[in-house]
C-alpha cells in the first residue's frame, strides 16, 4: 500500500532521512521509533507532502506521489503541532475534512455523529473543544483524522501529551479501533511502551537510518544491535568472546542461545545481551559473587543493580517475593535461552 523507496530528505546539505526504503501492507500499523532526532517526523512528514523529497519515490496504492499536494494525498494526519480549531465545536472540528472534500451537510452530520461514537464520545457534537480534557481532544483530534476515510492514517507522537495511566488505556483502544475498521497506520513516537502496545511491526531508526525493523516480539526478543538493545532499554550489554554455544564474557564464561539471534553462529568478538530476566540471582557463594546496589520496583517483579566480583555492573529481574534487599551479597548464574548474541 505504501512504498518508500530510497527516500532522501535534506534540510540544507544534512540528510535527516538518508536512503531509507520501507512498505506498509494494507492493515498494517507500522510504529517508527528511535531518540529525538533520528528523523522519524521528518520521515512522515515527507509521506504527508508537507517536507520535498530529494532523492527517491513514495508511492501510495502504486501511485507515484512526487507532485501530488499534501491534501490530494488521501492520507489523514495526527500531529502533534495541529491543533484542534478553538473556534469551532467539536462537530464542526470533525467535519471540517469532509465539507473541504465536498461532502453534503446530511452525510457529514451522519459521518461526524458515527466517528465520535467510534472513539467514544457519542453526542459531542455541540461541545466546545476548549471544555474537553486532554484525552477528549486527542480522540476529537482522531476523529477528525479518520473522517474522510483516508487510505493511510499518520500519527505522530498521538498520545505524547497525555498522562501515562490515559496513555496506556487509549492505545489498547487504538489498535482495538484500527483493527475493526482495518485502517492502515503509520505512527511516529519516541516512547516504547507505545509503539509496541499499538504495532504490527516496529521500525527502529537511527541518524536517518532504519535500525531494525520486525514485529514486536522479534525486535523485543532479538535486538539486530547494540544501539536497538540499548535504545529498548537493556542494560547488559558488553563485547564478548563468542565460541559456538559459549561466550567468554567479563563476567566469566555464559552459555548463548542457539538460534534466531542477528548474531548466532557467529563467533569471534561480538556484542552480546543478557536480558535481566536471565541472570539468575541465588544465595552468595554459587556462580558470580555480587553485592545488590539497588532496587526499583516494576509491580511484581524488582530490577537489582548488582555490583559483581569482576566485570561492570549487572541489573537482574526477580521475582517481588523474596527479592534480595541492597547490600545483601548474592550468587549469580546466567539462562542461556536469555542470552542474545547481536548483530555488528
Ligand atoms: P525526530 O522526529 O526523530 O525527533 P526529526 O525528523 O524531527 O527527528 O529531525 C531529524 C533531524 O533533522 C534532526 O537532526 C533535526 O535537527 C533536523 N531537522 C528537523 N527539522 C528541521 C528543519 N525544519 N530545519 C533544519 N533541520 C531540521
């Protein structure tokens, strides 16, 4: 449905999108993430028409789009820079796309009525958008996107005014609308939990360059490098001597996880991940001697800081119940299967 072939985008000399090709199946929700900067709006914003492409082709539904004005485009925007008209109700909000695209009043009355029951604001047509709460603009804001029907919806940053408890809970209802109205979706954020919550496939980038990209268990399960690994969070990450099944690691000798890994069967120096829920904390005196530096709470687990014997500094996730207090001296082992040898 949507193609990115080889797309270059500049501001002066300094590419921010550097060559990226990139498809979007139609259905598809497609989340972009990567640090402040990496150039996830400026990817969207070319997709839009609203940025010019200087090397490349976007094409949507086969169609060449070089040429084509943003409006023309068929696709709905979520910016977080366009902001809901304050002048207008929340049914002149809604409306305003189809009455541009020549839409009757009756069918857009009926339209806007059907899409605000759609994100959950049945019979809001006649409120002021300044009397809404955070959450109520975002979903006016939506619904706005999604009235003129458009072939590709772009989100950028959807939910990143929002309080975290309102964050989470919209974007289970997201994907949930999405996937009934089989909108295809490409969405920008900087915030994991997000993208993951809402894709069918996450696009890392990095300096105008795609990462990684796979669904969301894949990048989770098996960064493509260390700077996914790191960007997603994992603390574990060091250069180690890889031999077949085994890795010589400043932390002593690890087993590695067979297969699926960017890096497996590799050998030689490479870096490797040792995901905290596979360092397995025991009573001092078996396997690698730590001292528990720190505890932060993460509901019914606790990621440990551990200070080990030799080698730099460990986190290892256990269990609530019977987690070690700081201080205390612990013995730690290593899982294999958590264990990912990653790509260069
Ligand atoms: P992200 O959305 O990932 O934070 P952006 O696409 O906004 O990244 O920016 C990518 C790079 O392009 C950054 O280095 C940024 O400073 C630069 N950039 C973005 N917008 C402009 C602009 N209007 N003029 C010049 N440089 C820009």
């Amino acid at each position: 449905m949507l193609v990115l072939d080889d797309v270059t985008v500049r501001y002066g000399d300094r590419p921010a999108v550097d060559g990226i090709s990139l498809d979007v199946a139609d259905h598809e929700v497609v989340s972009v993430l990567g640090p402040s900067g990496s150039g996830k709006s400026t990817l969207l914003r070319a997709v839009a028409g609203l940025q010019p492409v200087a090397g490349g082709r976007v094409l949507l539904g086969g169609r060449d789009l070089a040429g084509v004005p943003a409006h023309r485009r068929g696709v709905g925007l979520m910016f977080q820079d366009q902001q809901l008209f304050p002048h207008r109700d929340v049914g002149g909000n809604v409306s305003f796309g189809l009455r541009m695209h020549g839409a009757p009043r009756a069918a857009a009355r009926e339209r806007v009525a059907e899409l605000l029951a759609l994100v959950g604001l049945p019979g809001a047509e006649r409120r002021s958008v300044g009397a809404l709460s955070g959450g109520e603009q975002q979903r006016v804001a939506l619904a706005r996107a999604l009235a003129p029907s458009p072939q590709l919806l772009m989100l950028d940053e959807p939910l990143g005014q929002l309080d975290r408890s309102l964050r989470e809970r919209l974007v289970v209802e997201l994907r949930q609308l999405f996937g009934r109205l089989g909108t295809t979706v490409l969405a920008v954020t900087h915030d994991q939990g997000e993208a993951f919550a809402l894709a069918d496939r996450v696009v890392v980038m990095r300096d105008g360059h795609v990462a990684q990209s796979g669904t969301p268990v894949e990048v989770w399960e098996r960064p493509a490098d260390e700077f996914v690994a790191r960007f997603l969070g994992f603390a574990n990450v060091v250069r180690a001597t890889v031999r077949g099944a085994e890795a010589e690691t400043p932390w002593g000798r690890v087993g590695v996880a067979a297969s699926g890994a960017p890096g497996a069967g590799a050998s030689g120096e490479r870096s490797l991940l040792i995901r905290p829920a596979g360092v397995r904390v025991g009573p001092a005196g078996s396997g690698l001697e730590c001292t528990v530096e720190g505890r932060t709470f993460r509901g019914e687990q606790v990621l440990l800081a551990l200070r080990p014997e030799r080698g730099p500094s460990l986190e290892a996730s256990v269990a609530l119940r019977g987690a070690p207090q700081a201080g205390d001296r612990v013995g730690v082992g290593f899982e294999a299967s958590e264990v990912v040898v990653l790509g260069e």
